[in-house]
C-alpha cells in the first residue's frame, strides 16, 4: 500500500492532505466536477489514519464528503471501511461485510484495503496532486475553531452515507471520530451544543427534530 500510494505522492509517514485535479465522476455528482482528497493523520498511538474524500468543485464552503476510511498499524490493518455507493461503483470484483448503520461496506484485509485504494488511484485522471497541506503547518494566526464548526463536521460524517440514524450509529460515528480527531473533540461538540450555535438539521443535514435530539442526548451523555 505504501509503496502504491508514494507513486502518486502519497506519504504515509506525515500529516497532510493531499488534493488532486476535479474530474467528472457522473455517478457520484452529475452537476460538477469532484476533486479527491487524501487525508493522512497520524495519531497518539502511532495508527495513521487515511481517509478518501470526494469534494464538489465549487467556490466558497463546500460539503467533502469522506468516502472510504482506513486505520493501519504498521502494515496491518484495524478497520476499513468504504461507503455503498462508491464500494458497488469501484469495481473491484471484492465480496465485503456490510455494515448497515454505516451505510458501508468493511474490511481488515491488508490485500482488500490496497486493492480498493488502487481503485481510487484508477480513478485519478491525473496522478499526482495538485496541492499539498501539510496538516502541522501553522500560519501566523494560529487557527481557531468557530462555534457550530465541531457539530457540523460530525453532522457531516453522520449522514454522509444516508444510513438510519440510531443511538449506536452516532456512538460509532463518534467514537471514530474520536479515534482520528483526538480525545478534544467530543469537548468541542459539548461546547457547540452549549454554546447557542443554531443548528440547522432539517435543511443542512436532512436529520428530523427527533432524530436531532437523539444526537444532543448521546454526545451529552457519552462517557
């Protein structure tokens, strides 16, 4: 995998984001073109997380939306998981595990994870990226997250895949969650929730009022 990924620029060993050319993936979105991004994090327990994102080409904010998760231990791998729709548009002749609270298809094969990611790569029209973000890299104002940016981003990864949201669909969001953005993040959610940030969940993130509420009340009581 790491030899695969170092041909079209991809270090496994730092953290950074890696963007390549927007290209038509009709499929996925048939209005604009979607730029991939490869994401790498390493974290406190030396696991290097590698997240697969599809971004609109847009101007202004938009919705990424990740598509494929990976943590590896070395060259083992923890967990795999790739959402239904691109998984079934990959083509990659695998038969996976479904997880229905997912929306995902999942895998801990080394062999399944390079085959699939091999399939990304033969997605990329062009393969090397065209910018490079390295995610420890300051600027002269250091960074500050905005109230409501912590619930959106997990919103986002809740309901990227259109699975049923549960009680332990949002635990398992977020303790994914947890795992890639560090032990802060639940924090910053509780300070978002307590922090007067409207939350537009019908219209954003397609959540009912009950389902909204279920979301408050698990990350409010999540030990």
């Amino acid at each position: 995998m790491r030899n695969m990924l170092a041909k079209i620029g991809i270090d496994l060993s730092g953290d950074f984001i890696y963007e390549f050319e927007a290209q038509p993936l009709d499929w996925w979105d048939a209005e604009r073109r979607t730029s991939i991004e490869f994401e790498v994090v390493s974290d406190e327990e030396k696991h290097t997380h590698l997240s697969i994102v599809f971004c609109p080409e847009d101007e202004g904010i938009t919705e990424r939306t990740t598509v494929m998760m990976t943590i590896l231990e070395g060259e083992a791998v923890k967990d795999t998981l790739v959402a239904k729709l691109v998984f079934e548009q990959l083509g990659s002749g695998l038969t996976l595990s479904f997880l229905e609270d997912y929306n995902a298809y999942t895998t801990n094969s080394p062999a399944d994870t390079a085959t699939i990611l091999n399939c990304f790569v033969r997605l990329l029209k062009l393969k090397e990226p065209i910018y490079v973000l390295g995610l420890n890299e300051t600027d002269d104002e250091a960074y500050e997250l905005e109230a409501g940016d912590s619930i959106s981003h997990f919103l986002a990864m809740l309901t990227a895949n259109e699975a049923d949201i549960s009680k332990e669909s949002i635990v398992k969001t977020l303790e994914l969650a947890i795992s890639i953005e560090g032990k802060s993040y639940l924090e910053g959610l509780r300070a978002d929730l307590a922090s007067g940030f409207v939350v537009e969940f019908e219209e954003d993130f397609d959540l009912t009022k009950a389902e909204w509420s279920l979301v408050q009340d698990v990350l409010k009581n999540y030990a």
